[in-house]
C-alpha cells in the first residue's frame, strides 16, 4: 500500500510516497498459519477460564485483517462467546478486552484479578486497531527489568503483551552470544572478551557501545540460558503473530579489533558519563570499511540461523554518544552501511531506530542532519520511534520524520525508578492529535519504558489509544474504573479522582528520573520540587486507609495501599528535609530534633514496604544469584543486582539513576546514608567545626554505599496488616503543622516555541529561574 503525504518544507510543497509495503501486518504477522495462532491463543485462554468451561470458541482468520490492522469481534450467543479475530494477539486481546470491559478483571504486571462469570455477559462488538503497530519496550528494559528473568517468566509476560494487543516488540536474543561465536572465529582471545563483555545488568549499554566490561564476564551457563530463552520466546511470538524485533550490527566493536585488522580504520568512541578507559570508549568500525558489511552479516546470520527472520531489525549507532570523525558526511554513510547489511541478509528488511539521540543531544543533531540520517534509507524502510512522546515529541520538528513512518511511544519511567508519576491528560488527548494530524505518518503506538512495575493505571491508559477512536471524556469516571477492576470493589473512586488530580497530572517539561530526596546521595544541596498540591495527594491517602470493604480486599489494593502511603511519606520527606535545611541554621537541639523527624518518616516508609513483597530488593538479587551455577558466577550476577540499583559503574558513575523504593534498600542503603550525613553535620554544629560535605560523601560511598555490594541481606518479619499500619501512619503524618508545600517548579510548555532541553542538563533548577533553552533552528551540517 502506498499512503501520499504533503510535506511542507521551507515553504514549498513536496510530495512524497510513504511506503508501507515492507511494513505490512499481514505478511509480518503471519509468519505461522492461522490454526496454529488459534490454537496457541485458545491455550492461553484456558489459563484464565475454569477446567470444566467450555464457553469460549476462538476463530483465527486473516482475510479479517480491515485495513492491513488487526481487528476481532467478540460476540455471546447461547452461553458461548466466540471470538474471531485475525491473527492470534488480536484474539487474545479481545479475550483481555471482554475481561475488563464486561467482566471488570484486570491483568497487570504485578497483579491481576480475572472475574469471568459463569453466566457471561452479553456483547456483540467489532473493534479495528487504530493503526498497524502497538509497540512494546525500550532498548533498556531488558536489563531494568527483565535481566534475571527465566524462560516461564519470559512467555508469561508475552501472554500479557498479546493480551493487550502488542504486535510488535523487542524479542529477548542471545546476542552476546552469537557475539562470542563471532569474536572466537576472527581470532579473539578469551580473555579480550571477557574484558569486552558487561555483565548481565548492563548488556543494554554494551549493546549501544556506550561501556565495555564492567560487571563482566559472562559465563557460558549465561549464554546457554539466553538462548533458552530465545528459542522458545521468539517461538511463542511467532505463534501469536506478535512480529519479535531482532538485533542488528550498528558498527561498535572491541577494542582487539585494532590488533586483529591493523589495516583497518577505526574511530574512538567518546567517554560515556566519565566512565574511566577502563570500562569506556570501545572502537567504532568505518563504514567505509568492506569489513562492515562482512560483519554486521556474520552477526545477523547468526541471529537469525534458528528461528528465522520477522524482517525488523534494531540498531542504535549513536545513543547518548558521538565518534571521534563526528559529522554530518559520516552520520549518513553509517546509516546506509547499517541499512545495506541488513538487506544483504534480508531483502525485505525494515531497520527500526529509537530517536532518544535526538533528545538528548540536540547539539549534536541540527535539524539537517537528522534529515540526512533519515534520508539515507529508502522511504518505508525505517520505522522511527518516537520515544518520550508524552513530553518531547519529535515528530512535528522533524516534519513527520521528513516521510519516515513512526511509533507515537511513552517513555515515561527511566531506570525502573518508583514514585508515583503520570501525565495522563496529554496522553488522553496528544495521541490522538499526532494520529490525526495533517501529513501524520504515525503508524502505532507504543510502550518504551526503560523499566516496569511501577504506575500501571499509566499504561493501561496508553493501551487503550490503540483502540479509542477519541479520547476518554471523562478521565475521573475512567481511573475509578480501573480501581474497581483492579480492587474488586469501588470504593476508591474519590481517591483514585484525587490521584489524578495530583500525582497523575504531571505537564512540564522537567525530566523527571525519581530521583527523590530519600533516594538520592545525601547532600544539603538538593532542590526538591512537585507539580502538585500535597492535599490532594493526602485526600487520596485518607480515603485509601479508611476503606472499609471485604471484596477490597485483594492483591491489587494492597498494593497500590502500600504504593500510596509510600508516596505520601515520601512527599513529607521532601517537607522535612526543606525544613531540615532551615533548622541547621538554628541551635543544635532544634536541628537534632529536625533530623529525627526525617528519619522518622524514612523508617516509616520502610515500614510500611515491609508489608508487601511487590517491594523487594531481597527478590530482585534473589533472582540473579538463582541462574548462578558456580559461586563465582552468583558472586558476578549479585554484583550486578546491587550495584545497578545503587552505584550504577564502579566510582557510582550513574548513582542512584536506577534506585528502587525497596524496602531493604532503606533498612541498608538509604537510611544508613542520610543517617551518617546527618550525624555528622551535627556532630560539627556541636563542635563547630568547618562543615565539609564532600569529606563526608566520601566516607558515605565507602562505609554505606560499596559495602552494601557484599553486604548480608537479613530476612525480616513481613506484616500481613499493611491496612492498620497505613492508617496508623496516615494518623501520624497526616497533619503536621508548619510544613510548606514543595514549590510547584514546573518548567512550562510553551505550544508555540519549538524547542528542546538538553538531557544532560539538571532539571532541579532554583525556583523561579529559567532552564537553558536550544532553539530548534540550529542548522549546523558538519
């Protein structure tokens, strides 16, 4: 199908053809035949209704594909609902689909509650996807989030991905072992790849060339089992008509490639969040050089040897980095090497790129030669995603990618951080203006956050754009829905409204990391800030902890009891830690009484995890040491677990991007560390003694912060009354008197003025002042 669009550039009409042809759904999602996507869909369905019920015919057929996009009909007829759909993920989204709408279940990332009645509800109901793609994962997801999973976990989550519909995703592949194979046969010494390979928490960044080593080596028991899971997960996919992304050569390579080809021009990659040469800069291959092609091929081939090819591939040549013979010339040169490997292998190939490089470094990328980039791969061959478009959409600026097709994607959550965060009004309305827009090459929609587990009701929402036809009218109505699927029982409403309201309507441009006070390297310099009002967050508390129904009583509403409180606490932190920076200048008792108050509420919260398993570091390190086979390899992969959540590199190079509100990372990490700072600021008030803060984070990185690497993680008592503690806690917190709420220091859209921040700049500004702005127009080609 050959869609037309106006591009309208420097004034001048410019027709151009937007292929789709190579991005056809029903050539891509139909790689296994119909009955095998029914059967494989019809199975999992059983999973969720009773053994004995027979009431749920499932109808695979693709001549029921409208408009190359997924659709199903659900309808109920004598007791039976049938489903027909057109390829096996759209079934199962209809099964999903039925659940939440008639039957007010919910099927979630960390819980679910199915209600399927043995009476079903009557419906008769076709729904077509609004676009050809829904769009799951980010480049960093696999190690925020999916690192230590095991092959049931992987299919579980499949079926979750085909339940909401996503058709097109990131497949887990055993890259770095294909890599090995590769490496070994071109002459690399074992220990020239250990020294390459990352460990397992870190893969994603070796991938894009942006580290090499640390936490590494990889074990071949590492190898065997991602291939594992490979095998059969890529299978399943390929089973549902879910189309798996698989990896492709994006010109990074080891060091030793140097000694191997010393004829051969290489570039230096430059220093990545100064991380030391010890970790960082690997090489660049020229894409100039035959040796490109030769092996970006090897590597595909191996990629793709088992279980055969979807024809999309991924590759981030330049993610937050910039090679040392940087240039418009060599941008566009690399992008074609890229593209030309790929369809040497696979002449059907579409290369699927993040656009986060954009983002972050608009410097870096002037309009021109991001054009020059897109440019150099023939229309309908690249799928762009734009990444984080809920608050940095490119797609506009670019002018629709100048005739690229893209992904309208949430980014949302970066590291796997928790906090309770949305911006879901722009996200109930914003999709649906890019889909509409004038010239739109919008395809799809999608989920990219680098991790999981955290403010579902967020991306349930999202889910849904894939089939509104137009914005929710009424997003208190729609979120206290959610509740009662979730709950079981609705009397959480008002709370979820007041949610909504506060902590949920998030509008600026800040970046938002979840680095909070409590979870931040202690300092008397942080500039804590919200967007919303604290009573409202408190109204939502409040209503949570005097709930007082039976049927509330399940999974879900425990956890979002805990996730609230926890969120609360956390906001009176912030209060306190500003009244805290008011009372060092008081006498020594009033600023020892301010400190216990801080740390007070930091037990609390500890507390108050300890109730629910959902919020554990003991699972998430508990998980890695499992796939060890040797204590060397558990000694490795514990490592990783910890130092990722904490330190992220071995001097703390990225500290505290990808910290977790566990509960055993307060009882050993952050309450440890705000209480050593905070004893010693008083113990140099008393002595008046010069304040050294630095000094003092040294003696915290050392004493707190890397013994928590090897430290011995107690098993506590876990409460089962997370209801009484919460409302005892919120007694407690509720109303303390003399607290300002935190500024409202939120960086304003400004509709009119296309412009872009820097991701490296520190967002937590000094109230009242301005960020430093980039001017679109930058225009530099060289």
């Amino acid at each position: 199908m050959i869609r037309y669009i106006l591009l309208f550039l420097h004034g001048i009409t410019v027709i151009t053809a937007l292929n789709l042809d190579y991005l056809d759904p029903t050539k891509l999602q139909t790689r296994t035949t119909a009955a095998v996507q029914q059967e494989t869909a019809l199975n999992i369905i059983r999973k969720y209704v009773p053994s004995d019920n027979n009431n749920i015919i499932v109808e695979v057929n693709t001549l029921l594909f409208n408009g190359n996009k997924d659709t199903f009909s659900i309808r109920t007829s004598q007791g039976q609902l049938r489903i027909r759909a057109s390829t096996g993920v759209a079934a199962l989204w209809g099964f999903n689909y039925y659940l939440k709408k008639y039957c007010k279940s919910h099927k979630g990332w960390q819980v679910q509650r199915i209600s399927l009645p043995d009476v079903l509800p009557e419906v008769d109901e076709t729904v077509t996807a609004n676009d050809r793609f829904r769009y799951y994962q980010n480049v960093c997801t696999a190690s925020y989030s999916f690192v230590w999973w095991t092959v049931e976990d992987w299919k579980s989550h499949v079926e979750w991905m085909a339940l909401n519909g996503i058709n097109l995703s990131l497949a887990p592949v055993a890259q770095e072992a294909a890599w090995t194979r590769i490496y070994k046969q071109i002459g690399m010494t074992q220990e020239e790849i250990d020294n390459h390979l990352t460990g397992p928490a870190f893969l994603s960044w070796l991938r894009m060339g942006n580290l090499r080593g640390w936490g590494g080596p990889l074990f071949q028991s590492w190898h065997d089992r991602q291939k594992d899971i490979q095998y059969a997960v890529v299978d399943l996919m390929f089973k549902l008509g879910i189309v798996p992304v698989f990896p492709a050569f994006n010109g990074h390579v080891p060091k030793a490639f140097s000694r191997i080809y010393p004829n051969t021009t290489f570039y230096k990659v430059n220093t990545w969040n100064d991380f030391s040469t010890e970790y960082c800069c690997g090489l660049f291959l020229d894409p100039n050089e035959p040796l490109f092609k030769t092996i970006g091929t090897l590597f595909l081939k191996e990629i793709i040897a088992d279980s055969g090819s979807s024809h999309i591939y991924t590759a981030d040549p330049f993610n937050e980095i910039s090679i040392s013979s940087w240039s418009t010339p060599f941008i566009q040169k690399t992008a074609m090497s890229i593209f030309s490997t790929m369809t040497r292998t696979d002449e059907n190939a579409v290369w699927l790129l993040q656009n986060w490089m954009f983002v972050h470094d608009p410097v870096l990328w002037p309009k021109n030669r991001v054009k020059a980039l897109l440019s150099s791969v023939p229309n309908g061959r690249m799928l762009i995603l734009d990444l984080q478009s809920e608050q940095w959409p490119q797609y506009n600026f670019y002018e629709m990618y100048f005739g690229q097709p893209f992904i309208w994607s949430m980014l949302h959550n970066f590291g796997g951080t928790l906090g309770m965060f949305g911006s879901m009004d722009i996200i109930n309305t914003v999709v649906y203006e890019a889909r509409s827009s004038k010239n739109s090459t919008m395809i799809g929609i999608g989920l990219t956050p680098e991790g999981i587990n955290q403010n579902y009701v967020v991306y349930d929402l999202m889910l849904e754009s894939a089939w509104r036809k137009g914005p929710v009218r009424d997003l208190d109505a729609w979120v206290g829905d959610y509740a009662e699927r979730r709950y079981g029982c609705n009397d959480t409403a008002i709370a979820w409204k007041y949610l909504l309201k506060s902590v949920y309507n998030f509008n600026g441009l800040n970046r938002i990391r979840g680095k909070y006070v409590i979870t931040r390297r202690p300092s008397f310099r942080i500039k804590p800030w919200a967007w919303y009002k604290s009573r409202d967050l408190f109204e939502a508390f409040k209503r949570f902890v005097f709930v007082n129904n039976p049927d509330c009583n399940t999974p879900g509403f425990y956890h979002d009891l805990v996730d609230v409180t926890r969120q609360a606490l956390q906001y009176r932190a912030e209060q306190l830690y500003s009244r805290l920076l008011i009372d060092r200048y008081s006498n020594s008792w009033v600023f020892n009484a301010s400190i216990n108050r801080f740390l007070d509420v930091m037990s609390d919260i500890e507390n108050i995890l300890y109730t629910n398993d959902d919020f554990s570091a003991n699972l998430w390190v508990s998980k890695a040491t499992d796939l060890a086979r040797a204590p060397n390899e558990s000694y490795h992969y514990a490592l990783n677990a910890r130092n990722q959540i904490t330190l992220w590199g071995p001097n703390g190079e990225i500290s505290d991007y990808a910290c977790k509100q566990w509960r055993e990372l307060f009882t050993y990490y952050y309450i440890p560390r705000w209480r050593m700072f905070l004893s010693a600021a008083l113990d140099a008030k008393v002595k008046r003694e010069l304040w050294d803060e630095q000094s003092v984070q040294e003696i915290i990185k050392s004493e707190v912060e890397e013994q928590f690497l090897n430290a011995e993680i107690r098993h506590a008592y876990l409460s089962n009354d997370a209801q009484s503690l919460a409302l005892n806690l919120y007694k407690k917190w509720a109303l303390v008197p003399n607290l300002d709420d935190l500024p409202l220091n939120i960086i304003e859209r400004d509709p009119e003025m296309k412009t872009t921040w820097p991701d490296t700049i520190d967002s937590e500004i000094t109230p009242g002042t301005s960020p430093t702005v980039i001017m679109w127009q930058s225009t530099t080609s060289n």
